[in-house]
C-alpha cells in the first residue's frame, strides 16, 4: 500500500500553499489562471476530494446507516452478490477504508497479454520491447484510488475516482485496455500476498465504484469514463469483449457490481464531506 505519511505531508504542502495565496489575494477576481493553477491545485485535486469525501464518511459515529444508504442509492435495496443479505452487514465488523493501493496484474491476463501483445499495440518499437527475456510480467499493478474492506466477510468496494481528468488509456503493451476494465479485472482476481486487509477482500462479494462530480454523471458523453459503466452494466458483451482473456465469468452477474457514486450523493448523504462543493 501507498505510504501513508508521505501523502498526509502533500496534502499538508498543498493546504498550507493554498491558505497562504487565499491571504495574499483576497480578492481573486479576475485573476488570471496562470497565476492560480499552481496555488489552488487542492480545488482540483482527485486525491483530495476522494480523501476528504470517503474520510468524512468512514469517520462518521454513523457511517454504518449512511454508506448502507449511498451503496443502496447505487446498487439496489440489497448487495449485487450472494452471501450478505444486506447494506448493514457489508458495513458492519471490521470495516477499513484504504487509499492508493496497489493490485497486481492478474497473472492469467499477463500469460494472456505474451501470446496477444504482437496485436494489441500497433507500433514496432513496443512489439520489439515485449520479446526481451525478463521474467517481469509486461502489465504493472493496478492503482486503486480507495478501496472499502470488511475482513469479517470479504465485502469490498474498488472507486475510481474523477475530477476533471478522463478516463486513462496509457498501458505499455496494450493500447486497448482502458482504466475501468483493468479496475474490474483486479477486482476479479484473488491476492493473498498483499497487506492487510487486502487478502480478506473475497472477489465475489467485491464492486466497483466510479466516483466523480454530479456533473458528469448528468452529461456522461462528455468524458470516455462516462461512456464505459453503462455501456458494462447493460450486458455481457462489452465485459467480454474487454476482458477477452477471462473464461467462464458470469458476466452479467459482474454489470450489476458496477455502479457511479458522485461527490453530490456524499456531501447530500454525510453533511459536510465535500464542503468545497457549497
């Protein structure tokens, strides 16, 4: 996992940035965004509003009663998955709430990606790269923004999250695998060799949560991101077709685990967790 102290000392950097401008230039009007942006960084930052949001929530003496009533606003009056009959239970016990952790490949998509990557990137350079002998797998962990886990019954909720920024398609060997898929194939895949309360999560009882402002949920053909969940959720075939290296997945059990949370639904649900939308 992510180092814990070396994040709270750049959020602590970016607070103290932005206050000491907010004092120097009380009034901002006008002022031009070069001279902002850097300064004011924190008002766009995803890690910022992710922390604070699902912070503010985990924290609260009763986040049992208001993340059962945000997963149930997303996913229906009960949980998507067999084994928990509902929201309460997914929250109740020994409940973490973990950022910026890293899940590695899953290793049939890595076996996958050496006998596919000659057609999965287009530029010869890449496909030369690829053949080098290195016992290195081609495809690096996936980053989670946050993660929910209940070790007491292997509950999990996997958020991406989004400001501003879009959907990203970046990977090495594979210019076809976009950030949404890759979030569900981690969520699929069993890892026992991670820090705790990673092993605990039971890819069954496991979801995936996009995050993002109101905004683009509203307008969702203005951003990629905003394109892929409801194409996902509303069959088995784009799941499959993304995830081609999978066999014998209950697809359209995996759509209903998908859901879009926004910052709005947070702030509405716990007051005061996303104060800067105010």
């Amino acid at each position: 996992m992510a180092d814990a102290d070396g994040h709270l000392a750049y959020f602590k950097r970016s607070a103290d940035k932005y206050r000491a401008f907010l004092e120097k230039h009380p009034n901002r009007e006008g002022m031009s965004i070069c001279r902002s942006k850097r300064p004011r960084q924190i008002e766009k930052d995803e890690r910022f509003w992710t922390t604070t949001s699902l912070e503010c929530a985990y924290d609260h003496p009763e986040r049992v009663q208001w993340l059962s009533k945000l997963f149930s606003g997303i996913f229906g009056r009960t949980p998507p998955f067999a084994g928990v009959e509902n929201w309460r239970d997914c929250f109740l016990g020994d409940l973490h709430l973990v950022f910026e952790a890293l899940l590695p490949s899953p290793s049939e998509y890595a076996e996958w990606l050496k006998d596919h990557v000659q057609e999965q990137y287009p530029i010869p350079y890449v496909r030369d790269a690829a053949c080098r002998p290195s016992a290195r797998p081609l495809k690096g962990p996936t980053h989670v923004d946050a993660m929910l886990v209940n070790s007491d019954n292997g509950f999990a909720a996997h958020f991406e999250a989004k400001v501003l920024s879009d959907n990203w398609y970046l990977v090495s060997f594979d210019c076809y695998r976009n950030q949404i898929a890759r979030n569900i194939d981690v969520m699929l895949e069993r890892q026992s060799d991670l820090e705790y309360p990673l092993p605990s999560r039971n890819p069954d009882r496991s979801l995936f949560v996009l995050l993002s402002p109101d905004s683009f949920r509203e307008r969702p053909y203005s951003r990629l991101y905003g394109r892929l969940p409801g194409e996902y959720r509303s069959g088995a075939d784009a799941l499959e077709r993304d995830l081609a290296h999978r066999r014998g997945i209950d697809w359209a059990q995996v759509a209903r685990r998908i859901g879009w949370l926004t910052f709005e639904d947070i702030e509405s649900t716990v007051d005061g967790a996303c104060p800067w939308l105010k």
